[in-house]
C-alpha cells in the first residue's frame, strides 16, 4: 500500500506507511491518502464480528501498513486496545469491550445508541488514535535507531491525550505549549500533574493563536527541525485518522446481526478528523447509510454540506463556545474529502486550497465546479447545535436516560435526531465525557459533572510545567537546552 499527496498532479506513489507516519503534511503542502481505498468483504466482515477490539484493528492496520509484519501490527494493537487503558471512564461501561454501545433515544422505530470512546486516559476520543500512535511511533523511531521531539500547541484535549500517549516512551520527548491560565482547571491539571522526564510543558503568556504561530515559527525552520528531530501528531496524520477508522467497524458488527443491516453515524465534528475515518470505512465497503456532520456555532462544514461553499472564518471570526474542541476556523482533514469528491485529481485539490489561502473559500455549486451534486452519494449530511440547544439536550438526556453527555456529545445528539431513520440505529459518537467541562454542566444542570473514579483531587496534584513568553526564538533556545548535544 503506498500513499501520495492529495495535491500531487502525477499521482506520484511513493511512500510508504513508516514513511508518512512521523510526517504532517506532504512536502507540496497536501495531505497524504493510500493510492486506493482496501476493500473489505463480505465474507471477512463475518468474520470480524467474533474479534476482539485489539484484534479488529490489528485487521485493519494491516490492510494500510504493508510494510509492518504482521505479527509486529498485531502485537502493537494488543498493547493499545487493553480493558486497563480504557477503563478511566464511564462507571458501568463494559471497559473490555473498549468502545461499548449504550441505547440512548427511541421513538418509534427510530433509534439513538452513544458510542462510548472516552474512557481512556484522558476522557475524550482522542485518546483511541493517540495510544497507537505513541506506540508505532515507540516501535518505528526503535527499528531506525532515531529519536523524535514533538512539538504541539493545545488548547485542551490533544495536548493531554498526546502527553499520556507519548509519556515514558523511549526515544520520544513532547514540549506542548498551551496559552498560560486559559484551559479549565481540570484540563490545565491533568496535562501539568505529569512528572514524566519526557514530557514538557510550556505555559506561554498569550492565547492559543501566539502558541500556534510559535509552533508555525519552528516548522517553517527546516535546519533547526532537522537538526533536532522536530514532528508533530496533529490531527491531520495520516495513522491518527487509520486508528478511527475501526471505531466505525467495531460499532457497526455490534449494532446489527447481519451484514444486509445498515447504520448512520453522527460525529461532533472540528477538524473533520474524526468523520474523516468513518467516510474511509464507508469506502472500505462498511454499509452505513448517513454520515453526519455536527457543528457548533463554528459552521464552516455545516455550511459546506448545506450549500457547497466552503468558507474559511480566519481566527478573529472564530467564536468560543461551550463545546470548545469544535471551535475551529478552517478544518484541516477537510481536503481529504474533497480529493475524494473531486474524483482523485490533485491538480484540482491544489488548485481549489491555494483559493482558500488567498480568498478564504471556493464553491462547489457554481462558482467553482459542480462536484457538490454528488455529496449526497457519499452519505454525507450536516446540522448544527450552539450554546442553548446544548444545555437543553444535556439536560433531556439526563432527565429522559439518567445518562450525563458532555458538550460535544450533546451537539452530536441535537443534530441526529435531525436525520434518524426508521430501522437504521443512528451512532452519536461520544468524543468526551462530562467531567471536561464541569462549568456548563453546572449550567444545563445545576451540579457537577461526574468524576471517574481516579480523578479525585486531580487539581491538588504537584504541577510542573515552565511559564514562557510568546516569542518563538526563546522557544527555540529554551527546546534546544533540553536535548542531547
Ligand atoms: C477534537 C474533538 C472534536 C473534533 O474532532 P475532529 O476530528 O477535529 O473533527 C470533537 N469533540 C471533542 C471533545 C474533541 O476533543
């Protein structure tokens, strides 16, 4: 299986999976994609409704790492997908089923079922694709004898799952900036309570824009990167989407009984990672019948997916909100779909992004090309949730279930009883839990979130981290004192 660019004209398919895994972007600033979606059978997916997590996904990697034994894949995946990892969340969730479904609405023949996926380390979904990556990175950066140094920019939730992903492995170290005094108390003191040696944490006197651009700064440096081994595990690597990718499966073979059976998705969606993965299942050959986009008052996809004009806000119009993880600008895996859409021509895709960075936006339904036409042949729908709504829904969910959702579960619920069928259980995908964002929870409910067992006291844990100002050079300094000469 090798991968190519999304905006390479010639199709050029040169690199491998360990290739593209310590890579962001794509020297030409694309994306990378496989040259063809695996396609999986019938008859394999009867066979798949007996594995474990662990060994589901050990089947699915190995159809998009083809230059990894087999054996090795398969030895990673049962590291990953253990009970202990993903047993942090939840009370009463069957941790060994790792992603375990929960019927939630019904009315009539419509059915909602919650896809659990936060019960790891750090109670949000992120932690699925990020417990692989920090091991394939462990196993990979090993077999070249090389070392990594990540450095990232967070706002919350990919710090700390990149963090408790990366923490003790040999060979890698992770300096996160985050904005100084800015994350809620519970995101600041579970990314900042780790004393691991590997782990760095940079407070920087700023917003998480300054940490961005300090980020930005390092990367456009190529001496100084390679000179110090610099990566990062932005959403937009390529292993991190693979890893979502059997999520969708796994709910899938639990929610039906045959394979004539479909299901629908909702995902609360930012980046357009996570969504991403089940539209790569759904090309796969995965029957599902609706993917559906969930946006918060940061409608950039809900837009798209509604009229075909694909708007980017820029920072300034970007509005923070109550379900903070979706408060994007532009959607960075965004481009793998329209690849897809543009019927694979790269030309195209560059074409249309380079409109994005000088005009801010292109439309597929007129001004720019027809392709919009055929979105519906791809499942895809989208709708849109803000602030009363999510209060309104956490609160019926509780009332209605006695089930507490977070803010972004809650948006994902909201928008999917736009589009429930009839005889179709529609998945919400869970993409964190509660205990997050205890100050709307408070609002919506009138008490606190529920806290997993193990989190008691969290904020009274000895923190270490190093308040820095927003200046990329001292970063540069401050990174390059701490690694070997
Ligand atoms: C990251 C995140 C999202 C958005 O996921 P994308 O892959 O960026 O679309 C939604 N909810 C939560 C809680 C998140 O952490």
């Amino acid at each position: 299986m090798l991968y190519h660019s999304t905006r390479s004209a010639d199709g050029a398919q040169t690199r491998s999976f360990s290739d593209i895994l310590l890579e962001g972007l794509a020297p030409d600033g694309g994306l990378y994609l496989p040259a063809s979606y695996p396609q999986v059978s019938p008859a394999e997916l009867d066979a798949w409704r007996k594995l474990s997590y662990a060994a589901l996904a050990a089947e699915i990697l190995k159809k998009f790492a083809t230059d990894i034994a087999p054996a090795e894949i398969e030895a990673l995946c049962a590291k990953t997908y253990t009970a202990q990892v993903y047993c942090n969340g939840r009370a009463g969730d069957d941790c060994s089923r790792i992603t375990p479904l929960r019927p939630l609405l019904q009315a009539g023949n419509k059915k909602l079922v919650l896809q659990s996926l936060s019960n790891g380390p750090t109670l949000a979904f992120k932690d699925m694709a990020m417990q692989l990556l920090g091991n394939l990175f462990e196993y990979t950066l090993a077999k070249q004898g090389s070392e990594l140094n990540i450095i990232g920019a967070t706002s919350g939730d990919t710090g700390s799952a990149a963090e408790y992903a990366m923490r003790g492995k040999q060979g890698i170290r992770v300096f996160m900036l985050s904005p100084h005094q800015k994350m809620s108390a519970f995101q600041s003191a579970q990314m900042f309570s780790l004393q691991d040696p590997n782990i760095f944490n940079l407070a920087v006197q700023g917003v998480f824009d300054d940490c961005q651009d300090m980020v930005k700064a390092i990367s456009n440096d190529l001496a100084f990167k390679q000179r110090h081994r610099i990566g990062t595990v932005n959403s937009i690597n390529w292993a991190r989407v693979v890893a979502q990718v059997v999520y969708y499966f796994r709910a899938y073979l639990e929610a039906t009984t045959d394979n004539s059976q479909r299901v629908s998705f909702t995902v609360p969606s930012g980046n357009f990672g996570n969504i991403c993965a089940g539209h790569i299942a759904r090309m796969m050959g995965l029957p599902i019948a609706q993917l559906v986009v969930a946006t918060n008052e940061n409608d950039v996809l809900d837009e798209f997916f509604r009229t075909g004009h694909y708007r980017v806000r820029g920072s300034a119009n970007t509005f923070h909100t109550s379900s903070p993880s979706m408060d994007i600008s532009k959607a960075s895996n965004f481009e793998r779909f329209v690849f897809d859409l543009c019927g694979g021509d790269g030309a195209r895709v560059k074409h249309l992004f380079t409109k994005v960075e000088q005009s801010g936006g292109f439309d597929l339904a007129g001004g720019d090309g027809d392709e919009f036409a055929k979105v519906a042949q791809y499942g895809f729908v989208s709708g849109k949730s803000v602030h009363a709504d999510r209060l309104r829904t956490i609160a019926a969910v509780w009332r209605d279930c006695g089930v507490m959702i977070d803010t972004h579960t809650a948006d994902g619920v909201k928008v999917a009883q736009e589009y429930w069928q009839d005889d179709v259980p529609m998945i919400v995908l869970e993409t964190a839990l509660p205990a997050k964002f205890n100050e709307t929870i408070r609002e919506a409910l009138g008490r606190d979130a529920e806290r997993p067992a193990g989190f008691d006291g969290l904020e009274h844990l000895p923190q270490r981290f190093e308040v820095i100002p927003a200046d990329a050079a001292r970063l540069k300094a401050w990174v390059a004192a701490r690694l070997p000469a």
